[in-house]
C-alpha cells in the first residue's frame, strides 16, 4: 500500500469516527429534550386527572379579539350554546341553500390556467329527470352513465341537483366591494350548497399556492409592515382569517382513504396550516366578530326581508331563525357590539383609503375566478361575496339611523353573507374542541419513544453507510 493510500485510509477513519461521535450526541441531545419537554406523569390518579383538564380546558388564546370588543372565552360560549345551532337550522331552509354563481372559465390574470384543464375538477351535469322544469337548461345533459362523468376525483365536482324551489320578490342591486356583476344572470347557475360542502379536494400544489399568492399580492406585501394603518390591518386580518377558515373545513372534512372513500379529521394539518400559527387564529376569530358585526348592524334590514320560497311553512321557519339570531338577548347581552367600525376611515385620508381599499378587494374577488377547482371556486366566490356584503354593510352606509332606507342587498348577498357566517361558526367551534387534541397528537408524535427511536435508526443508518 502506498503512502498516499494509507493517509486516505487513515482520513477515512477519522472521518468515520466524527459521524459516530456526532450521531451519539446528537441522540444525547433528542433524548435530553424529549425528557424536558415531555409532561412530567403525576404521582397518582387524582392528580392525573387534574392534570388533563387543566391542559384541555386553557384556551391559548384569552382576554379581548385584537381590534374586536368581545373576548375569546365570551365567543366560544356564544358560538357553541347559540349562534352554531341557529346558524346550522338557518343554512339548511330552502332560501339559504341555494346559491347562483357563475362557474364557467374567466381568468382575468393568466387564462392560461384554471378548471378547464383539470380533469379531477371537471363537472358532470344531473341527469334531466331531476331538474324541476323552471331550472332546465337548454343544453345538452350528460346521462348518469356517461364515461366523463366517472372520471377524476368525484370529491371536487359540483352537484347542481336542484328541486323545485324557487325565489320571489327580491331586487337585483350591484356589490361595489366585488367583481362580479350581480345584475347580469348570463352563464349563472344555481347550486345546492348542501350537496357540495366545503371540504377536501385535492386542489393543492403550484395553482393552490398561485391562488393564495395573488390574493396576497393585493394587500399587505404592497406596504412594510411598520407602515400599515388601521384599515389596511383589517384587509389583511379579514383575508387571513378566512383562509384559516378554509383550511379548517380541510382539515375537519379530510379525505383519509381514496380506496375506501373514508372521510373524517385530519388533526395534523389544522396544526401544520392553523394552530401552530397564533395570528391566523386570532384572524379567524376577528374576521367572525367582524362578519356578525354586520349581520346585526343590518339587523333590521334583514328582519323585514322577504325569505319567499313559495313554501310558506319553510318560509316562516326561516323568518322565525333569523328574528332569534338577530335578536338573541344572549348574544346582545354578551357581545352586543363585536366590531366597532365607526374608528375607521376618520381623517382627510379616509375616503381615499376607502376607494383604494375597496379597490384592493374587488381584485381579490376577480382572483376566484382563477381558482382551478370548480368546488373550491363555488366556495370561494360564495365566502368572498359574503365578506364584500359584510365590507358593504359596514363601510358603504352612514349611520345606523339610515340603514333600512339606503342599504340595498339582493337575495345572493343575504345567502352568501350567512353561510360564510355559518362557515366561520363552524371553523371557529372546530378550533375550540379539536385544537387541543390536535396540539397534543403532532407533540406525542414528534416526543414519543417511537419517534425518538425512530430517529436513532435514521442516524445508525447514515453512520453504517458512510
């Protein structure tokens, strides 16, 4: 053996032997932490037991919603004893379960993109039989049978299954909050909301990111972070609250086995995309303070609204919901102001900061129509409609005193407006229940013996092949 190959061989040793020494402390150290941040286990039952509700029970978010003037505890209990319940009944009648929209391709931003070229988003019309004869369209429908129709993820498709409902007695009124024009009723369809809950589709990767991006874009990034007033703050925190909101229904509603079609939590991903970030949890909170703010700002508006359906029995369900929801004395004597809006807009800046705000949102609401999956475009376009009607209700009116005789909302802004309510209810009491229990599964995993040792075999591996 030459020289030369003995040093190698002696380098190739020592280098061995510095693997082996790393590994050990690094193991040394994954142990030591475990061991500190792994609860101590108490000495006997009963303080077993005190210990699990302590942890179950703190909130790790208290005292009063940033920029709101309800506290958090005070929210849960009103979402889970009052407003859930009603809003589940509410969403469910005839009126509110309906919702028109345009679907069809229109990306204003890179028409290069969007549902048309995703297979798994594609939608297979319902058989003719079961559309009502005032809702048939006069194109041709794709039989129950066809091939396309099994095609893809059958989780992101809209179901446009409709009966025979129908709706009276309401004006067609524009948003200036948002992008589409209300007034024209070309290439609108209405969906049954019930048949396409917001759930797990499968739409993720660079077009999900894309989405995201470019809602982003019209906000924050435009201002260092220093500089942001008031206004522009609640932009950001109603937009981020909301796709915390989405990213709950993911979570809660997951698709956990295609083969199987087996539905149900993913507590992992409301950690990894909500909870492991404070602020999108107190956006969320926010951003539903600020959507029943307006709901009982126009609480007058939408007592005296006609909810027609034709069916006089649902009718009045629906008028008999919403007079216990816009008048719960629970709720008015819990929370009687959620968001204060007459501080904003004060100043010679402040209707300039308005036009430039609403501005800003109508881009974000053009940005759905780039959504690439045709069930998260409904949601979308639902959710950002409702929070223009909320923008709309707080923002375009001076003066409660006024309210009934200038505020004009059509039917789709009131339907809009309460399922994305309903929405941030449910993401909300989701957050409340399961946060705790999704914050110690992604611990356990990360500090249990099975994870440490799992580690241990990942370093062994490494040092025997070097």
């Amino acid at each position: 053996m030459g020289e030369s190959e003995v040093k190698k061989s002696t380098k190739g040793k020592k280098m061995r032997w510095r693997w082996v020494i790393g590994a050990f402390i690094t193991i040394a150290l994954a142990i030591a932490l475990a061991s500190r941040t792994t609860p101590k286990i108490p000495l006997n039952s009963g303080d077993a037991k005190r210990t699990c509700e302590c942890s179950q029970d703190k909130h790790r978010q208290s005292g009063i919603v940033e920029d709101c003037c309800c506290n958090y505890e005070t929210v849960d209990h009103l979402n889970g004893e009052v407003l859930h319940p009603l809003l589940q009944e509410l969403v469910k009648t005839p009126f509110f379960r309906y919702f028109k929209v345009r679907l069809w391709c229109d990306c204003p931003f890179w028409p290069d993109d969007g549902m048309c070229l995703l297979r798994d988003c594609s939608v297979c019309e319902c058989p003719e039989s079961e559309f009502p004869d005032s809702f048939k369209p006069n194109h041709r429908i794709l039989p129950s049978d066809d091939l396309k129709c099994q095609e893809g993820k059958p989780q992101s498709a809209v179901d446009r299954t409709l009966d025979s409902k129908v709706f009276r007695g309401w004006t067609e009124t524009d948003n200036p909050w948002t992008y589409d024009d209300e007034t024209d009723n070309s290439e609108m369809t209405y969906v049954n909301l019930q048949l396409n809950p917001e759930r797990y589709t499968g739409y993720s990767g660079s077009s999900a990111r894309r989405i995201w991006d470019a809602v982003y874009s019209e906000n924050c990034p435009k201002y260092p972070a220093e500089e942001l007033c008031q206004e522009e703050k609640i932009l950001y925190k109603l937009i981020s609250g909301l796709h915390s909101s989405i990213s709950v229904h993911i979570a809660s509603d997951y698709l956990l086995d295609e083969a199987t079609n087996s539905w149900g939590h993913n507590l992992e991903i409301l950690y990894d995309r909500v909870l492991q970030y404070p602020n999108r949890v107190e956006n969320l909170y926010f951003t539903f303070l600020f959507v029943l703010r307006a709901v009982t700002k126009a609480a007058e508006y939408l007592e005296q609204a006609e909810y027609d359906t034709g069916n006089p029995t649902d009718d009045l369900t629906t008028q008999s919901l919403m007079k216990q929801l816009l008048y719960n004395p629970k709720l008015q004597a819990a929370c009687p102001l959620p968001f204060d809006e007459a501080k904003l807009w004060k100043g010679q800046r402040g209707p300039e900061l308005k036009q430039k705000i609403q501005a800003q949102f109508k881009n974000i609401s053009a940005v759905m129509d780039c959504v690439g999956c045709e069930k998260c475009r409904l949601w979308g376009k639902l959710q950002v409609s409702g929070l223009g009607t909320a923008l709309k209700i707080l923002f375009s009116v001076n003066g409660e005193e006024n309210l009934v005789q200038t505020l004009q909302m059509q039917r789709n802004e009131v339907i809009s407006l309460m399922n994305l309510l309903n929405r941030l209810s449910e993401s909300v009491k989701f957050v409340h229940e399961m946060g705790p229990a999704a914050e110690r599964l992604v611990k356990g995993k990360i500090h249990s013996p099975s994870g440490l040792n799992s580690l241990v075999q990942r370093i062994w591996a490494s040092i025997v092949k070097t």
